[in-house]
C-alpha cells in the first residue's frame, strides 16, 4: 500500500516536472518532455499511471477497447501514456477532475454593469491620500487597513483618486481580490477569487469570466494576469483587454507603478535573449561585462522598458537584470575580527537582502511610475548608482535630481495627497530631497540621449 502511494505521488510530481520542465532547475528540463519518464517505470507501473488517468477521467474521450488496458500490449501502453504526455506538453488544459478551478466561494455571478454602477458610487474625493506600505495591508493617511478575511500579500494603490485593489489569503493557496476607494464608508468590493497551484494562477471574476497564468498583479483598479510576453488586464465594470509585448520580454513580477491610470507597465527581458541561458558561457561572460558597465554608469544594458499598453510604446530602462540578485555565503570559518573563510554562495533573486533591508539594486525599487494628471512620470536609478532621474513619458524628456560620483546609496519616490511627486536620496551620510518633480521636469536641462522608442 506504502509503496502504490508512493508510486502515484512520485508520477504525479514527475507529470507537473515534464509539463513545466522549462520553470523547474532540474535535469528533466533538458529532455525531450517523454523519454527520460521511460527509464523510470516499468510494464505494470504504466498499467498503474494509465488506471489513475482513467480514475480521474484523463483518458474518458478514448474509445473502450483503448481504455481496457489489460487488452493492450507494453508497446500500445507506452504509445497511449506518450500520446497523453504529449497532450499535455501542447498546452491543454487537465479536465476539472484533475486541476479544480478555482472556487467562487458562493459568491453570486454578476455582470460588468452592475459592477460599474458598484464603482461609480464611490464618492469623488476632494483631495487626494497618502498611502504606505506595510507588510500586511498599508496605511491611508497614516490609519491601517487590513483585511478581516485574510492577509494581504499584494496590492496597488492611486494617491490621486484614492482607488485600492488588493490580494489578500484567505486559505493555504487560495485568494480574494478586493477593490475599493480611501476615506469613504463604503466596503471594498470583491472583484475576483483566485487559487495558486505550484506556478499557475487560476483567477476567476465575479462575472463567471476565467483567467490562467503565471503572475497575478493587482493594479489600482482591476488586475493584470501574465503569462510570458502575454497576459489580460481587467478592469471591474468594464471588462478584459489583451497585453502583448515583443518576444525578448516578458511581464515582470513586480510592479512599483501606477499601471490602471498611466497605462504603463513593467517589462524585464527574458535570460534567454539577455545571453544568460543556461550552456551559453560566452553569452553569459558579454552579459557580466555589459552589466558591470552598466553598474558603474559605462554603456548600457537596458533589460527592462515600460509599455504602454495601448498603443504599444515602449520607454527602455537602462538597468541591468543581474542586478535584482542577493548572495547569502554559507559553511563560513571565523579567521579573525574581520574576515570569515565561506565555503559556498548562493545566488538568487530578491526585492529584500537577507537581513530584511531593502535591496536597493532591484527593479523594483529602482524603476518608479506616478500619474499626474495626463502626464505619467517615471523616476528611476539608471546606469549605475550615481543618478536618480526623472522623465515625462509622453515626450521622453528627461532630467537629473541627484547626482553623486561616489553612488547613491538609496532613494525613495513618493506621492503625496495633492498628486505633487517628491523624492528624497541617500548622499553618502545625508539626504536630500526635491520636491514637486513635475515642475522640476518643465524647469531643468534634458539629459535625455534619445527620445522615448515606438
């Protein structure tokens, strides 16, 4: 008995590891997608894998004579279990039987225009708020918001208009998205339930309407769910649109943007068209040298752009895709006060250092987006650590906030309660800090090298 369960629990994993072997780090990635299972079992194991297929209704669209696996021979077994590998490797999507969808919770079904009409009665505020963020919730005007039902693990905020949406855990793998407006007395309105198997994101609307992928980001109003280079924006009340960026890019996991009111989002290029794949080593090498240019403000390595998704007008960011890493040293030996011998490091990407701070050379605290009325503005730290810039993404012009030779060590932008953007860096053992970064942009020289691209 021991032993049939571990056999049905080790395919299981086996099966996952095949169909998303391009996500796993594991040898199996490599293969073919079908061979390297054959060496794992034997004649009666696939009669056993082939049986728990047919338990769970894989195989029920074969004819009958097909699914009497006693009638077939190893050859003709091993021809069907290919077949439904295969099958699967294509893209199709398992039955309910072996992947649930994800739970409404009992909610009702409801259509865009009754959420619409949810939405517009929001009341209009007469100033703006300021939001911060904590780990669980954030705050609105200095006051706590968090969520009776769950933790919040993701949200997206608008400072002008007050709009919120967040992702908050109601159980082990299973969420609800919430969307609503600050300082008012109305109660957030449940816009989507959604539930994560392993690397999928299965998200189901209020209105019936089904959405699968790999990242789940909540915008100010609505959310993004991405694939690769593809994925859908929702909006509450108004339905779903497509997101296509080109091939070399795919939809970044985290955004640090107003997406829902500038139309921009996050793009991070793809290793594999970065040269950083896997075999690649002299890719890899041009790759460490472009980035170590970029750190130190020579040349340029742009891995990651803003598109806007409507017209599909990309803006590059001149930031490096190395630079999100963090390294932890491990079996390290005390040789004296100062220095300890390591024996091993790992490498692996973070927002946070191991000690909680902020990794200030990630992403997503480098690359900061804002609304101002009809103007998006992006302030970001590119080309190294000596500048923090900002740029009017409409028309690519770019200025120079703070600039130090010696680096700077962090920065933060923020957005205050009548849409004014402020920033404030770390220069050495000060900081410093400009205000209204609108008015700063019609103000000072462009430094801009080229326009923002189409």
């Amino acid at each position: 008995m021991w032993m049939w369960l571990a056999e049905k629990y080790y395919f299981q994993k086996a099966i996952i590891k095949m169909y998303n072997c391009q996500l796993e780090v594991m040898a199996v990635q490599y293969c073919d997608g079908v061979a390297t299972l054959w060496v794992l079992i034997n004649t009666e194991m696939m009669k056993k894998i082939i049986a728990l297929f047919l338990a769970a209704g894989l195989l029920s669209a074969l004819p009958l004579q097909a699914q009497d696996i006693n009638n077939l021979t190893p050859e003709q077994q091993k021809q069907l279990l290919t077949l439904l590998l295969k099958q699967q490797q294509g893209g199709l999507q398992l039955p309910p039987a072996a992947l649930p969808a994800a739970a409404n919770n009992g909610l009702p079904q409801r259509t865009e225009a009754s959420l619409a009409a949810e939405f517009n009665q929001f009341p209009t505020l007469t100033q703006g708020v300021q939001f911060e963020r904590f780990r669980d919730g954030f705050a609105i005007n200095g006051q706590r918001y968090i969520d009776a039902e769950g933790k919040i693990t993701a949200y997206a905020v608008d400072a002008q208009s007050g709009d919120f949406t967040y992702l908050a855990e109601t159980h082990p793998g299973e969420y609800v998205l919430k969307a609503g407006r600050a300082m008012t007395q109305s109660e957030p309105v449940t816009i989507a339930t959604a539930q994560k198997q392993g690397m999928i994101w299965q998200v189901t609307a209020v209105t019936g309407k089904k959405f699968n992928g790999y990242r789940l980001i909540p915008s100010s109003r609505g959310f993004v769910i991405a694939r690769d280079n593809t994925g859908f924006r929702y909006i509450p009340g108004s339905g779903s649109t497509n997101i296509v960026a080109p091939e070399e890019f795919s939809i970044a996991a985290l955004q640090n943007g107003d997406i829902a009111n500038t139309g921009y989002i996050l793009l991070e290029r793809t290793p594999t068209s970065n040269g950083t794949q896997p075999g690649n080593s002299l890719g890899a090498l041009f790759s460490a040298v472009q980035s170590l240019g970029s750190v130190v403000g020579v040349g340029r390595k742009e891995d990651y752009a803003l598109l806007n998704m409507q017209n599909s007008r990309m803006v590059p960011v001149n930031i490096s895709l190395e630079s999100k890493q963090v390294q932890v040293m491990s079996a390290c030996k005390q040789k004296n006060f100062l220095i300890a011998k390591c024996a091993q490091m790992e490498s692996f990407e973070s927002a946070f250092e191991p000690n909680g701070t902020r990794n200030m050379s990630h992403y997503f605290w480098r690359i900061n987006w804002f609304n101002v009325p009809g103007r998006p503005v992006l302030v970001s730290q590119e080309g190294g650590l000596g500048k923090v810039t900002a740029t009017d993404l409409n028309s690519g012009k770019k200025v120079v906030l703070f600039e130090r030779a010696l680096g700077i060590a962090s920065f933060a932008a923020t957005q205050d309660a009548h849409g004014k953007i402020n920033v404030t860096a770390q220069m050495g053992f000060s900081s410093e800090s400009r205000q209204d970064v609108v008015a700063l942009l019609d103000s000072l020289p462009n430094v801009a090298e080229t326009a923002a691209v189409n």
